[in-house]
C-alpha cells in the first residue's frame, strides 16, 4: 500500500521587499515524485540546500505544496481538513534534541503529544510505557532529559513521536549532532521501529553508513531527484554522487579505489564483511 | 612550548548537589605547528578541555601557561590571549550578526584595537584563506549556504591573526563535500602558516585523515595520546568508551583474521589501499 505520493510537487521561497514586490524566487522543490509505500525504509540524501528538508516538511505538511499534488496516507495533503490527521500519521524528529524536548521528567515529555491529542490517562500511560520500551530508554522514565545524552535525547525524542502511534517517521538528520555511539543507538532504535513495529521510516542524513540498511534511496540536488534506487545501485556509481557533493561509505570507497588498481573486486560493495569476502576470494 | 596545561581540574557548580567533575588532572603540553584532533563521547570533557586554552574558563585547580606565561598570572591579558588562540564554537554561523560577510568578518580585528583600514586588510586576508569567491562578500551571511556561513564564522577567527585554532566540530550538519572543504582549507592554513590547529570531532574518519597527534577524552580524563595509528590500535577500548576506530582500521583486523598478510594498522583510506595492494603484490599475485 502506498503510504506518500507525490506528483510534480513544487515549492517555492519568495522574498518579499518592503513594498511586497518579489524580489527573488527560489525554487526549492521542483517537480519531485517520491512514491514510499507502508513499512518501507527510504532515505534521503542531498547536499545542504538541495531541498531535503523542505520536502520532509511537506510530507508533515509543516508546509505547503506549491504546486502539484502530495497524498500522504490515503489524504490530499492540499485539503486543510486532513491537516491533523496527517501530521498524527507522519511524526517528525529534527536535528537537535535540545530543540524538541519540552517537559522536565522524561515521561512527562513522552506523554506530551498524545495528551494534546487527547488520549485518555490510562491508554497516554500505556503507550508512554510501550514508546520508551521500543527505543530502549524505559528504565529513564522519571528521570531528567535535561542529564541525558545527546543519543537518549533523540531516543526520547522518537518515544514522543511513537506515541502518537504514527505510521511514518521522519527523521531529518537525527544523528547530526551526536558522538558514534549516539549515532548508533538512534539508528538502531529506528531500525528496530522500522522492522518490527512496520513503522515507515524516512531518513535524511549526511552520513552515508546510514543509509546502507534502507530499502531504497533518493537523492536530491537544487530540488530535483536525481538519483533513486537501492542503497547498492546507489553507492556503485562513485563519480555521480561526487558531482552532486555527496559521498559514498568508507569501505565502498575503498573498494572502488582497490578496482580502479586492478583489483577484480565486484561493484556496489556495502560492508566489511562484503568487502573482506571479496579480497579473500582473490587472495 | 606552546600550551601547558599542568594538572588541571575544573568542577562544575562545586559544592552543590549538582557538582561535576568535568577535568580530572589533565597535564599536556601542545607545541607550536600540531595538527591535534581531540575525541571523545558526549559528555567527555572535550569542550570544557578546549575553553580552558583560551581562558573562556578558569581551571579549579591547576595551572596552564602560554607561552611560559602564566595566564592566571595578575597581570597577563586574557583579551590579548583570546587574540592568540582563536575558538570556533560549534554550529559557529549562529553567531553571524552583521549585515555583510565583511563587516561580519571585521568585528574581531575591531575589537581587538585595530582602525578600520588596519582591520580591513585583515578581514580581506582572512576570507581570502577561507576560499570564499569575492562575488560574495558584501552579501548577508544569512543568504549563504551552511557550509559557507561556517567559512565565514572561521574567516571571522583568521583575522584577528591567532597563533592556534581550536574549531570544535566544524563539520557537523555539513555536506560530505562541505566537510571536506573545510578540512583541506584548515589543513592548508596548518601547512603554509605553521599555525597550531587543534580539532574536536566526532568523525574518527576525519581525524584519521588530517591530525599527526590524537587525544582521547573520557570522563574528564586523557585516556590516549598519540599518533591516529596509535590511539585507533586500542579500538578495543575506544569502543568500551563509546568510540570506534575508522571503518579501514576494522577491515584491516579482518583481512588478518582471514590470513590476509596486510601490514601496520591503516587508519585512512590511502594506507588500506597500500597495504592490501602490497599483500597482494608480496604474494606474488597478478592483480588484474
């Protein structure tokens, strides 16, 4: 079942001098199509200013379409009257979880968004217990975020989010800002989500190990898809994704380096074990 | 004999509930012209070690010297020290407020006692060191990009002239080819100036790439201090407190638990490279 649908979808930041006559137009999406059904892990690359972030808003419809059209879980995300519901289904994580925590016991924090929606106590109760235990931060409840780390923040943050009981989550660059065990507890806790709760998840990121366990990959440049398909297509075309400022994993740079020597090791290498594999078996 | 830091402690909101033992004892020495990368998880004491180099922050206990100066010394200038040793913050174009990159990037030298002209020259070297085209300079910073607002924010350090650079997490949030931009610019300025750098990140990658010396923190203590090749062999331990070694480093304990005879423990991309082209060339192997 198709979960998001986008068709030509526009957006465009216009300026305004003091007079309200438009100064400059920047198109920062430019007809996208992105399809992402139920329960897939799709994730977003791009450089910085190529539209990741405000195609996310718009999935949440924290902004408008522009033009085209955008169905987010079976509903015309240009309808007013679909607005809440929409923003219930699609739950989004920001960069720094500083940002995004609000209450002073960190079950209190968790209970926030389903409370405002009004659940009733007892069920806000059950599903405060159920979101921590899924991104392993249950034995925190009553502690402070404020002592957390910057890993159990956003673990936290994305308990808020499953609270509402969503069926996508989007996360725009959620790792940003953490040290590589923070990184990985995040990721991990999403992918957990994602496998075992069918949560669809969008992911933005800049790190390219992140992306290796999606399903399938975008990637934008000055609004535009330009490349889509699985993490393995993606990442065997090195000189593409340089052009469009991005990179490729470590070990797949690696590999593709090993080729070009001669090495007849196969394309589109993702991990270590691949990676070792491979050289073994021309050892 | 650049900065020493001689068994320096510092306690957050002593004698309280709350108190927090953020530097535990910590003597260094940092010699003029390193390329220092400092990691360490969340929490570690890495952004607290940094704001004692430049007096942001007055050690507990312990002593630090610039120089041979003494900087908790009466009559040593901590406005002159804050001019020799630059600090980046994270996230530094949050604190870009002028209405041109220019004027922006000429606050510093300003404020330093300089006249306009004098702090012009300056302001002109500094973003000309930092590769930012000149098309742009008399634009707003907030019409820049991410990666460039942060050459700004770094070009506005450059120009009041620092003998050292500290930039904590100059990458984060930035494109992997924004990133590379401005590590091979601060690598450019550590080579042609002899200008000491020191770097706090959390891509060991990065560190692995750049830095000749490399130190750990943990819970406010040093726990390694050495060469990347060095520190990234206890990948074992870097690990038990939240770190890693570059994914290479793992490939090469890898390649010889599978009796691949790979040498040394590459920690960039370029020494895996060598090493597995050299098992194959000592093996007497054809590669292709």
């Amino acid at each position: 079942m198709k979960f998001i649908e986008a068709r030509k979808l526009i957006h465009e930041y216009i300026r305004r001098d003091e007079e309200g006559n438009v100064e400059s137009i920047l198109t920062a999406l430019d007809e996208v199509d992105l399809d992402v059904k139920q329960g897939e892990f799709v994730a977003i690359l791009g450089h910085n200013g190529s539209g990741k972030s405000t195609l996310a808003k718009h999935l949440n419809v924290l902004l408008r379409p522009g033009g085209g059209t955008l169905w987010v879980d079976g509903k015309d995300a240009e309808d007013a009257d679909n607005l809440w519901a929409i923003r219930q289904n699609a739950g989004m994580v920001f960069q720094n979880p500083d940002n995004q925590i609000i209450a002073s016991v960190v079950e209190e924090d968790v209970a926030f968004g389903p409370e405002n929606i009004g659940v009733p106590t007892d069920e806000i109760w059950k599903r405060v217990e159920k979101s921590l235990k899924s991104v392993g931060m249950i034995q925190y409840r009553e502690h402070s975020p404020n002592k957390l780390s910057g890993g159990q923040k956003q673990r936290v943050a994305i308990a808020g989010v499953m609270a509402m009981e969503p069926k996508c989550i989007i996360l725009d660059e959620p790792t940003a800002m953490l040290d590589p065990n923070g990184r990985r507890e995040v990721l991990e806790a999403v992918e957990q989500l994602n496998k075992e709760k069918d949560v669809t998840i969008i992911l933005i990121t800049h790190y390219m190990e992140e992306v290796i366990y999606a399903d399938r990959v975008y990637v934008m440049d000055n609004g535009k898809v330009v490349m889509q398909g699985t993490p393995r297509g993606i990442f065997s075309q090195v000189d593409t994704l340089k052009d469009y400022r991005l990179d490729v994993p470590q070990i797949t740079l690696l590999a593709y380096e090993l080729r070009k020597e001669g090495l007849q090791i196969p394309e589109g290498i993702l991990t270590r074990q691949e990676l070792v594999e491979a050289i073994c078996r021309l050892y | 004999m650049s900065i020493i830091l001689d068994k320096v402690n510092y306690v957050y909101s002593e004698k309280t509930a709350y108190q927090i033992q953020a530097l535990k004892d910590i003597s260094l020495k940092i010699e003029d012209g390193e390329f220092i990368g400092v990691i360490g998880h969340t929490g570690s004491g890495k952004s607290t070690l940094i704001q004692h180099f430049n007096g942001l922050m007055r050690a507990t206990s312990g002593g630090i010297y610039y120089q041979g100066q003494d900087i908790y010394d009466q009559d040593f200038s901590f406005h002159k020290l804050r001019g020799k040793v630059g600090l980046v913050f994270q996230y530094p174009e949050h604190q870009l407020f002028e209405t041109t990159i220019f004027a922006d990037v000429c606050f510093g030298p300003k404020n330093q006692g300089f006249r306009k002209k004098e702090a012009e020259l300056k302001a002109f070297t500094a973003l000309r060191s930092v590769g930012l085209p000149e098309d742009y300079w008399y634009r707003s910073p907030f019409e820049l990009s991410g990666g460039q607002k942060r050459r700004v924010a770094i070009a506005g350090v450059l120009a009041m002239e620092p003998e050292v650079l500290i930039l904590d997490e100059p990458t984060a949030g930035l494109d992997p080819k924004g990133r590379d931009e401005i590590l091979d610019q601060v690598a450019k300025l550590h080579q042609e100036r002899q200008l000491t750098v020191i770097l706090v990140s959390h891509s060991m990658e990065d560190v692995a790439k750049y830095v000749e010396r490399l130190i750990v923190m943990n819970q406010g203590s040093v726990l390694f201090d050495g060469t990347p090749q060095e520190v990234f062999s206890h990948y074992q331990e870097l690990e038990s407190v939240g770190l890693a070694a570059p994914q290479v480093t793992y490939l090469m304990h890898d390649l010889r638990k599978h009796g691949i005879q790979v040498k040394g423990n590459a920690t960039t991309l370029e020494e895996a490279k060598h090493s597995i082209l050299q098992a194959f060339a000592e093996k007497g192997k054809p590669i292709c």
